[in-house]
C-alpha cells in the first residue's frame, strides 16, 4: 500500500491542478513520452523483462503483451490503472505495485515507447479479412461511427502521439480477444468515457476473433 501511495499523490496533485478532469484522460492526455528518461528507465524496467522480454517483445505474447513501441502515455496509464485497482490482473497488479515512484513509471514508460513494435504475421485466414472489414467500418449494429479505425488510427497504429489511443497492433489473438471480452464482460473498465465498453458490447464472439485475428497480422 505505501508504495503506490507515492504515485497515487502525484496523481491527486494533477487532478487538482487540471481543475477535476477524470484521472484516466488527465494522465493519459498529459503524457507523452518526452515526459521520461528512456535510458534511466531500462535500468528500472529489470523486472518487467522476465514477461515482457528486454526489448519490449513478450516472451509470451498469449498471456504478456509486448510493450515494444507504445505511447509513453498510454504504459503509464495502465500501469497505474493496475496499482489504483481500475484494472484488475493478479500477476500484473503485484508487478504495477513494486513500481514506486512516478518518476520510475515514466522511465519505465519511455524505454518502453523507445523500442521498436512488434509485426505481426498475417494469417490469411478468412476471419482475418472479416476483421479488416470490422476495423475500416465498423459492424451492422454499432455502424460505421465505432469502427476501430476512427480511434486506433490506420493499421492499429494509433493517432499520431495521442496516447489516450493505444497502439494495438501485432498484439496475438489470444490476448486481444482476452481484452475484447474483457471490456465485453465489464471485468475490465478502464477505458476513460467507456469507449471500449460500447463497442466491444456491439460485437460477437465471432466478430472479436476475427478483429483479434486481423490485428494479430499488422
Ligand atoms: C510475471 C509476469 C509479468 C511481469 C514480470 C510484468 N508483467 Fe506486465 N503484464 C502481465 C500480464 C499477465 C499482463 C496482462 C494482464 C491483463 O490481461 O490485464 C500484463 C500487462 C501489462 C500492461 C498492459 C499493456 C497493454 O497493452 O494494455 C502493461 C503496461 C504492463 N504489463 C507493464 C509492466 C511493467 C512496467 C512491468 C515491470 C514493472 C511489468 N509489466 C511486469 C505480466 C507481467
Ligand atoms: C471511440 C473510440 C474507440 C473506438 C471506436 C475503438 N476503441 Fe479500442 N480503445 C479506445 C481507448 C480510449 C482505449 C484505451 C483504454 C484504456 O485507457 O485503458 C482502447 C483500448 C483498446 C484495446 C486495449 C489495448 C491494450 O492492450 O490495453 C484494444 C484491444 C482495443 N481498444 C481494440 C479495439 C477494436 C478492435 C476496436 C474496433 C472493433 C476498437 N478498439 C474501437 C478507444 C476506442
């Protein structure tokens, strides 16, 4: 407990200071990753490696996303997501506890963003050009206006440095689905204005695998 208490303070003082915006969007929409050291943060990163690999490539992409590649922004955010309880994972949430400082999660962020992404291999499959459909324009019951595209920029690649809007991909199957259904159950409830939540509720099971399926090929 005392040791997210030091990031959770910073946290309070920055809401304060951006006049009672939600959490989520003031650190989300604040950083960027000139915010930390990358250098700094390999070194403080160590422990993360034995799951997310040392170059940001998990050494299991089923159950570990590969961080390689993603907002500053957006890795902070999770990670004091997990420490605040607003995401719940048992393995992570003991992981995001050891981080103690806000400094040391913006080091940790930036070497992170500092990394090259993950590509990913396309399968081909039919449910993958499904999933490409979904992406560009969305699904018959949530339309055109929820299609991932509109938020998670061309290729799953993200809008520019807005780190509100991660990077998903080259993430596998298996994890994106988990996150997809996550969202769709309401186990995971992170997602500043439930922007996940509507559109994951709109699709599928059928429809998620085939979107995971397209993403796990960018
Ligand atoms: C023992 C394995 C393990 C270690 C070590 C670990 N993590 Fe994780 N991490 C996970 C798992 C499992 C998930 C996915 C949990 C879920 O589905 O929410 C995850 C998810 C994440 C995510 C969410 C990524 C996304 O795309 O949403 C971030 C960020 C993250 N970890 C950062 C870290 C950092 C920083 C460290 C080191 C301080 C670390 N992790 C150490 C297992 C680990
Ligand atoms: C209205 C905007 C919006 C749309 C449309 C949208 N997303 Fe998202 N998505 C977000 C936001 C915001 C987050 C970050 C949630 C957070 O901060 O934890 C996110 C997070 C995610 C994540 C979690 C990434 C991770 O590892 O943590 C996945 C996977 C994802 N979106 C997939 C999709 C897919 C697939 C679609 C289309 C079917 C889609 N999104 C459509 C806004 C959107």
């Amino acid at each position: 407990m005392i040791k997210t208490m030091s990031v959770y303070a910073a946290l309070v003082i920055m809401m304060a200071f951006a006049g009672g915006a939600s959490a989520e969007t003031t650190i989300a929409g604040g950083m960027t990753a000139e915010g930390g050291d990358a250098k700094a943060g390999k070194e403080k990163a160590e422990a993360c490696f034995g799951c997310h690999g040392e170059d940001g490539v998990s050494i299991d992409p089923e159950t570990f996303p590969h961080l390689a590649g993603q907002f500053a922004g957006y890795t902070f955010k999770q990670v004091l997501d997990y420490q605040l309880g607003n995401r719940e994972d048992d393995t992570m949430g003991a992981m995001a506890g050891m981080v103690e400082t806000r400094e040391d999660l913006s080091d940790i962020s930036a070497y992170f963003a500092s990394l090259k992404p993950v590509k990913g291999e396309p399968s081909g499959s039919k449910a993958a050009k499904a999933g490409a459909d979904i992406y560009q324009n969305g699904n018959k019951k949530l339309g055109n206006y929820a299609a991932c595209v509109r938020c998670h920029g061309e290729k799953g690649r993200g809008q520019g440095n807005n780190a509100l809007f991660p990077i998903i991909s080259g993430q596998s199957k298996a994890y994106t689905i988990k996150q997809m259904q996550d969202f769709k159950a309401g186990t995971r409830a992170n997602d500043p204005a439930s922007m996940m939540a509507m559109v994951a509720k709109g699709m599928t099971d059928k429809e998620i695998e085939a979107i995971a399926d397209y993403l796990s090929g960018l």
